[in-house]
C-alpha cells in the first residue's frame, strides 16, 4: 500500500503552487457560457463518467476494524466513519483543471470534438480568487493519481476522494477546485440525492479567472477573428492567441 496508509493523521490536501499555469480546454459554447454567465460549473463528482470517481477503496473497509482496534471509537461506530467518506462523493463538486507550464496536445484531442476549441490559461491564485465564496467555501488541490487495489484512502479529511483517481488518469496533472454541500445531509447522516442537482454554477470574475485564451491550433483564421471579437464585447482585458502548436516552427 502507499505513504498515504501510514499518514491517516496527517494526510492534508496538497496546494498547488499559486502562481503555475493551469489550463482549462472547452468548446465555444461553454467559453460563451462563461462569458455571459460570469460563472463556471461544478460536477457533483458522483456525476463523472469515471465509477471510481470519489470511490472509497475496499482496503479502507477490510482493515478498519484492525486499524481503530487500540482507539477510543465504539466498534459498532468504526464502520461508519467510512461510509460517511463514501457518502461525501454525493455532496461534493469539482470544477477540474490541467496544470502545465505548455499546451497540450492531449488536452486539445481529449475535450474537443471539432476545430472550435478553447483553451482558458490562468494560475491557481487567480481562480481561487475569481469565485465567489460567498455561495461556497472553496477548497483547491493537487489530485493524487494511485492503484485502488493498493490505496489506503485518508479517512482524516471527508474531502479526500475528490483528490484522488485512478492511474489511467495521470495524463490529466489535475487541479481541482472544490466545495461540500454539508448543509443537505440530514440529522440520520443519509443524503437525499433527489434534492440534490448534478452540478451548481459558481459566480466568477471573469476578468481574474483569465490570464489568457488559446484557440485551436487546427481552428480556421474566422474563427480566431471571432473569439477576439467575442472577447472585446464582453470587456475582458486577457490576451487572444491562435495556438500554433503544430506550426513547422514550433518545439
């Protein structure tokens, strides 16, 4: 098993380095969305295509009684400390990020379906600073990237399964942005998930969310015209560059 099982204690969620680039790759339509909403969606992590997202792996489960054996915790009290961390995965969003000093060329396949894409630069500091917490108490953090058949997960800190996934994962050098909605856990400690929706939007400041946009490097010359157009219409004081990613020239 990893460091993490001999550190349940003093397992503390890793705080990116606030001034290295992170990056956000969407379609036009969630750039406009943003632009014109002034706010940026949150998943509820139960919600990500991945299963094992916000997962609680079995070793938690099988070694739990070993582990609190010699504490002061009830027996009959021990098996719940895991199931409230499995439960947080239903009242937790994430707002996800790719941290890169450059482009990548992985990032622009993977979240574009065609040549309209969007690449948002920006830093740590800057995003956290951008949204509003007065709607939520947002937490930021590296995401650890590990083998579930071999991980202990921190029980000291119910937000821990939002920072980790699966290895498969590891190309998307993850930062997330990240808040609970402890408030609809009701007094039985049971969530009613019908009440709860699949994501929230959060209010940002545009203009401190974004350092600078890329456009695709396979977008047409228009449509590079176009977002610069969009941008100056929204009075957004970031800079506008057509990724030349795949220019002869380019390392």
């Amino acid at each position: 098993m990893t460091a993490e099982n001999d550190s349940q204690d003093r397992w503390s969620i890793q705080k990116p380095n606030p001034d290295q680039f992170i990056w956000r790759y969407m379609d036009f339509t969630q750039f406009i969305s943003i632009l014109q909403n002034k706010s940026m969606w949150f998943n509820r992590v139960d919600q990500f295509e991945d299963p094992f997202e916000g997962k609680v792996p079995d070793n938690n489960y099988s070694t739990i009684q070993d582990r609190y054996a010699d504490t002061e915790i009830p027996q009959n009290k021990v098996k719940e400390i895991t199931d409230f961390l499995q439960l947080s995965k239903s009242i937790t969003f994430a707002n996800c990020w790719h941290e890169n000093d450059y482009q990548s060329a992985a990032m622009w396949d993977l979240y574009l379906s065609n040549d309209q894409g969007i690449a948002v630069r920006s830093t740590p500091e800057q995003v956290k600073s951008a949204f509003d917490e007065s709607q939520h108490s947002i937490i930021s953090g590296k995401v650890h990237y590990v083998d579930y058949d071999d991980i202990l997960l921190p029980e000291n800190n119910l937000l821990s399964p939002a920072f980790f996934k699966r290895r498969s994962f590891e190309h998307e050098n993850e930062i997330r942005f990240v808040f609970a909605r402890w408030d609809v856990i009701t007094e039985d400690g049971q969530t009613p998930l019908s009440d709860l929706p699949s994501g929230e939007y959060v209010s940002v400041d545009v203009d401190s969310l974004i350092d600078a946009v890329y456009v695709s490097p396979t977008s047409p010359d228009w449509f590079s015209d176009l977002v610069t157009d969009i941008v100056d219409e929204y009075n957004v004081d970031a800079s506008i560059e057509h990724s030349d990613l795949y220019d002869e020239g380019m390392k």
